[in-house]
C-alpha cells in the first residue's frame, strides 16, 4: 500500500521496548529519519501504548479458520501492517531472549491474524535487536524465521543491525551496528522502490502471493 498523498512507500517500525527513549526507540527513530531522507513515509507503533492480550486457554488456534476473537488492539495493528510497504520489527534482549512485549505480539499476530491469508507476503521486512552484550544473535534469528514465516521479503545488507550499548544511558554507541542498521534501512528502501516500479509498469506484483497458508496441502509441482 502506498501512502494516500502520492506515491511514497510507508515503512512501519514496530517496537518492543517496554522502556520509552531506550535503545531500541533510539535505533528505531535513527531508523525512521533516514527513511524520511529518502522521501518515503515512517510510522512507529510502540507496543508497549497498546493493549495487547496473551494468547488466550480457548485452545481452538490450531482449528479455527477465523481471526482470533480476543478483544484487544491487535486488530488494528494488524491492519497497520496490511497497509504498509515495508516493516521494520526493533526488540531488545531480554533475559538471554526476545522482549516478552515482541514475543506475545508475533504469537497472537501469527496464530490469531497472519496464518490465514499471509497478509505481510511480498512486504519488505527488517529487524533491529538491542543489548548489552549477549543473545542478540539468536533474537535475531528467531525474528527472520518470524519474516520467512509470513512470505515477506528480507534483504541482505551485510551484516545484521544488532546495537550493543554497555552504557547506563541509553545511546547509539555501536559505530558497526549503526553502519548495519543504515545499510539494512537504504536496502529497504532500494527493494520497495524497486517493487513499486515493477508493479506500475507491468500491473503485477514481482512475487505473486499465490502460497497463502502452509496448512493448506499443495500437490507436488511436476518439472
């Protein structure tokens, strides 16, 4: 989807950071203003404003064939999502693993919302992960699997943005990380314009979503 004032991508940055003005928000933000550099249009949620239930003990999420009917936020983030270009997911380490704000996130999104349709496939995913010093790595990881999961298209750009910070204070400190981060963030963009310009000339998308659900079997494709 692109912005309603022209033809601007819409990057979202999502963050689960419980602590305002962290790491995490300041590597989202950094984020934000180089995409704004490039003419394309930032938004941020931060999870931590919204109210966003755990899954609940109804136990039907592996039968049911409808969104989730917890009320809460999730819904509306959800459509944020549909309309965007392009997401990046910005999460702090937390106890040697991911925030548990991002982790209840992507299980109700994925289970309650993202499964039936795979809404988020051909968009543009990045990751950002902040820490002290450890599991940044692994955090990471566990997000891409999250981006392959729902068919969206992850760019390489070197290495990962993972930002270090040993610091008290929150900061932007890591020079490498910085460097990681505003390739990814360029790379994004690159591959969305890039998207934009191949569907406007040709009417059709690069990719077309035609894998929507895993559960569903496909018969084998014969060459």
């Amino acid at each position: 989807m692109q912005d309603t004032q022209g033809a601007r991508p819409v990057v979202l940055g999502i963050s689960g950071s419980e602590r305002p003005g962290g790491n995490t928000d300041l590597a989202l933000d950094y984020a934000g203003r180089l995409v704004r550099r490039r003419g394309a249009v930032f938004r941020t949620i931060h999870l931590r404003d919204h109210r966003i239930s755990p899954c609940s003990p109804c136990g039907d999420c592996n039968v049911r064939t409808t969104p989730c009917e917890v009320k809460d936020d999730m819904p509306a983030i959800v459509e944020e999502m549909k309309r965007a270009d392009a997401i990046i997911y910005a999460v702090p380490v937390h106890g040697f693993g991911l925030a548990h704000l991002m982790q209840i996130f992507i299980e109700r999104a994925g289970v309650g919302f993202l499964r039936f349709e795979r809404p988020l496939a051909n968009k543009v995913g990045g990751i950002i992960v902040t820490s002290r010093r450890y599991s940044d790595a692994s955090v990471h990881s566990q997000l891409v699997d999250n981006l392959l999961l729902n068919r969206m298209i992850l760019v390489g750009s070197g290495f990962p943005a993972l930002l270090r910070n040993t610091a008290r204070e929150p900061g932007l400190n890591d020079t490498e990380g910085l460097d990681a981060l505003e390739r990814m963030t360029h790379r994004m963009i690159d591959m969305t314009l890039l998207l934009h310009r191949h569907q406007a000339a040709t009417g059709e998308p690069v990719l077309l979503p035609d894998d929507r659900n895993e559960r569903v079997a496909r018969a084998p494709s014969m060459s």
